[in-house]
C-alpha cells in the first residue's frame, strides 16, 4: 500500500475516541450564559430524538465506495483515507471552475500518483445529472457504498445563482439516490451543511431541531436533499446518513473559504474582507476531524440518520482573524465590509449524537488546526502545485503565488 500521499494532515486513529486535543471549552452565545444550554444539557444521554436505536458496528470488510466530489477538498481526503486503508475508490467529478481547477486537479494527481494503475482508483470526469455516465458508473464499477460529497457549496454565491444550487445540489442528489436504490447500494452517506440551521436561536445546534428557516438557496439545497433522502429511504429502504458539516478547513481547503482565503492573502501581506462587526461566530472544523466522521459514517449504515459533524465551539471572527495573524506572524490589512445577505450570524454542533451513533469526537482545537493550515500552506502547497504542473517554477519556489499565477 502506497502511503505517499498523506503527509499533509494526520487522521487521528479511529480507535482513540477519549484523547482529545481540543482543550476549547464549549463557548456560549454572545449574550448568553452556560446556563442557557438547554437543548444540550437535555440530550447528553438521549438521542434527542426519545427514539431508541441500536448502535450498529463497523461493517469493516473491503468496500468499493462511489465518492462523487473527489477531486475537491473533503472529497479528495476522504478518498485519500479509503485508499490508504485498503477500499477501492471510484471517482466522479465534473471539474467545475467554481474555484480555481488547478488545485482539483492538483488533489486528483496526488491521488493518481499513488495508485498508478488504475486498479484501485477510477477517476470519471463528468456532472452527476449525467444520467447516462452515472448509470454507466454504477452498472460497469458496481460500487455497494457511496459517499456523495459533489456540491455547489458556496453559501453567499448561490443568492447569485440559485438555479446551478438546484441542477447540481438536488438533482444531482436525487439521481444518486435512484441509482443507489436501483442498484442495490449498502450505504448512502452523503453531505449536508450546518446552514441548514439558519438563524437558530441554540447555543447547541441539535439533529433533532426543527430546520425550516434556510437563509440561503444553498442551506435551501441541502434542506432539499435531507428531505429527497428520507423518502428514498422510506420508498427503497435505502440506508442513508446525511452529514451536517460545519466549516470545514485544512490542508487543501476551498480557496473560497475564509480559512483559505485569510492565510493565503494576510501571509503575502493583502487585504481581506472582514463581514460584519466580527462578531459572527463559526465551529470551524479540522479535515482530519471531517475525514473521521464520514469514514464512521460510511462503515456504520443505520436506515435514516442525520449526524452533525462539528468541533462543538466556536471562535469569532475578530478571534479567528487574530489566531491567522499570530500563526502567519503578519498583521492583517482589513477591509471592513457590511453583514453579507445569506451569512448565518453564528454556528455551534452539538455532536452528541454522531458521538452515541458513530463514535465521532473532534480531535483537533481551531488553534491547532490553523497552526498546521499554515504550516502547509508554507511548505507543501507550493511544493505539491509546483510539482504538478512544472510549467509553474517560473513562478520561483520563495514565494506563495496568486491562484491566477497557480493556473495551468
Ligand atoms: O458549515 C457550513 O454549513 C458552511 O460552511 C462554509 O460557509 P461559511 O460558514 O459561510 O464559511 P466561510 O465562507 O469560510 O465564512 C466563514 C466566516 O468568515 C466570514 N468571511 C468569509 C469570507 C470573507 O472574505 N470574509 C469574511 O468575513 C463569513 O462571513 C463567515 O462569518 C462553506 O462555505 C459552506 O459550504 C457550508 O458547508
């Protein structure tokens, strides 16, 4: 087993659920005290739901898994970990230029690279509401397990273009899950977003609360294919878990998100745009933390879940832009910018539930997981993209190059 590709993030072992590193305290809302935690401190030792399930264990034999979205951020490290453990992976991805293509196929060579012959690794390029290249996929690969991670995902972008949210978000969706029943699939997991929360009044975002307010077509989508799974399931008995993501960053990390965006344009001493007062507040969460849960969620099928997959804190932005700056060593050029229309103003997991179900607990404290954002972005980010594509070392080695310098 080649394990060349993995020295951007450690997976924290999925056996070592009580070793935390994340020495955050859960915070409180802006204006609210601890005590105010009700939808939390109700659930420890429930599912919050009062429905009882039995945990099921790891189906831990060889897996051939569909992970659509491969070539992106969560999905090229997912795919990454399914490799390097053994399953085979069969890729599709429609290289959209939402973000810049170099760092996909920047992700995809990494993956290339490792499992060279094509025995293990299969990439499709294509869009998911192919109905004929996906039908060709599951027929031809046959793959039993299915990690669906391919999105439009930018939230503030999709009040431009809702219609791209709708094409590739819910159709898309909606043709996985027909195949998947069509054909038989053991497990459908699938990525939702902590949007779907809208502008929830919790201090603990909850599975079990009621999500009717998206403030955004993309939280809208993902609403959508929450609902479109359930009925797949209730029509087809199809196993399916939808995971609630929330923010996620790391190594690799969609350059459209702050994370990104902030360490890239503070380190080469550019200005960034700062939403709102600074108060807003996120849970940012480690990849590695992200990686762990869908692998849990891949090995563990339960009829219909939905799992939150956070850190369980949050950082604000005034704190985050200091973190970035203490950990780039630069000072930070900020633009102020008014509240952006879509932003959710604050965004907290309660991860109790994937904790009971999958065995879920965030590793990684936001401190640390910038620390070695930043650390990649130093070293292997310029290496890997300089290794791709050789054209590039016109671009000199010393300094962090723009996206548009980066492109092929
Ligand atoms: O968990 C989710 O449900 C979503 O997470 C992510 O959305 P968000 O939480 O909005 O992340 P992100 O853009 O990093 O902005 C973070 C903060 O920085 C502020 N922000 C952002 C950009 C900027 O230039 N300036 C700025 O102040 C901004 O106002 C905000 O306060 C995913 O994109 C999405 O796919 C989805 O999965």
């Amino acid at each position: 087993m080649n394990s060349q590709i993995t020295p951007d993030i450690s997976i924290p072992s999925m056996l070592h659920l009580n070793s935390s590193e994340d020495d955050e305290s859960y915070t409180s809302r802006p204006g609210m005290s601890l005590t105010d935690r009700s939808d939390q401190s109700s659930e420890i030792g429930s599912l919050g739901t009062h429905e009882e399930y039995t945990v099921v264990p790891p189906h831990d034999g060889y897996k051939k898994v569909l992970v659509t979205g491969g070539a992106g951020f969560i999905g090229s490290h997912v795919a990454e970990f399914l490799l390097a453990r053994g399953d085979d992976v069969v890729i599709v991805d429609e290289m959209n230029d939402y973000y810049d293509l170099s760092l996909k196929r920047a992700n995809l060579a990494l993956l290339r690279e490792a499992y060279p012959d094509g025995k293990r690794l299969k990439i499709y390029e294509g869009d998911i509401c192919d109905e004929n290249l996906m039908q060709e996929i599951f027929e031809v690969d046959s793959p039993h397990w299915v990690c669906h991670l391919a999105a439009r995902a930018g939230v503030r972008p999709s009040i431009q273009d809702p219609y791209v949210y709708i094409h590739s978000n819910i159709k898309g969706t909606t043709l996985l899950l027909e195949l998947s029943a069509k054909y038989g699939v053991k497990n459908f997991v699938f990525a939702s977003s902590s949007s779907v929360y809208g502008g929830s009044k919790s201090t603990y975002f909850s599975e079990d609360e009621v999500v009717d307010n998206p403030v955004s077509p993309y939280a809208a989508s993902k609403k959508a294919c929450e609902l479109f799974a359930y009925t797949y399931h209730h029509l087809y008995n199809l196993n399916v878990s939808g995971l609630r993501f929330f923010t996620v960053y790391g190594p690799r990390g969609r350059p459209d998100m702050a994370p990104f965006k902030f360490i890239d344009r503070i380190s080469r001493g550019f200005e960034i745009q700062k939403f709102g007062d600074g108060s807003s507040s996120r849970d940012y969460t480690y990849i590695s933390d992200i990686v762990d849960g869908v692998v849990r969620a891949i090995d563990r099928p339960y009829p219909y879940q939905i799992f939150n997959l956070g850190k369980g804190s949050g950082t604000s932005l005034n704190e985050f832009i200091d973190i970035v700056q203490k950990e780039t060593g630069k000072k930070a050029l900020i633009k102020q910018m008014p509240d952006q229309p879509g932003d959710v103003p604050y965004t907290c997991a309660s991860c109790e539930k994937a904790h009971r179900l999958l065995g879920y607990k965030s590793q990684v404290s936001f401190g640390e997981g910038i620390r070695r954002t930043v650390e990649w972005y130093n070293q292997a980010y310029i290496k890997n993209t300089i290794e791709v594509c050789p054209e590039r070392q016109a671009n000199g080695l010393g300094r962090a190059p723009s996206f548009v310098e980066l492109r092929c």
